[in-house]
C-alpha cells in the first residue's frame, strides 16, 4: 500500500486536501495509507520515530520548519521520496 503523508498548518485546506485525496482514490477503487499532519514538527517527530512515506505533500509556509526544510531533511542519507508542495 502507498503511504502518504499530508502536512499543512491551515486546517480548512487541510481537510479539503485530505476529502480529494479520498474521493480521488475511491473513484479509482484503490487505497493509500494517508497520515496527516498539522504541523511540520509532528511530521518531524513521526519521520525520526522511523515511520516513512512514498510521498509527501507539504505546505511551503509553516510555522518552524517549512515545506522546503522538511524536504531538505527527507533527503539527507536515503533516497528523495516523491515530494509535492
């Protein structure tokens, strides 16, 4: 199953990512494994806790670490997972 992690700070667009992301895979009969996060220091803490994704979708502006940063982390010693901000 495709894990994906879905980060944001603005919580209305949160849900409105994560109600696409869903109808999206229903339409097409297929099933991910979404986490989201609303923060990026959650995300951060679910990372160093081992816990990884295929791909990210991450909000650019965040309060502490940006999209970019989380980013720019992710890359350090493994392979880039798919990433979009």
């Amino acid at each position: 199953m495709y894990r994906v992690a879905l980060c944001d700070d603005n919580f209305e667009y949160l849900k409105l990512v994560e109600a696409q992301i869903q109808r999206y895979c229903r339409q097409k009969c297929t099933r991910i494994d979404l986490h989201v996060f609303q923060d990026s220091s959650r995300l951060e803490e679910s990372i160093e806790q081992g816990k990884f994704f295929d791909a990210y979708i991450l909000d650019i502006e965040m309060p502490g670490s940006d999209g970019f940063e989380v980013a720019r982390r992710l890359s350090i010693g493994r392979v880039c997972p798919e990433l979009v901000f």
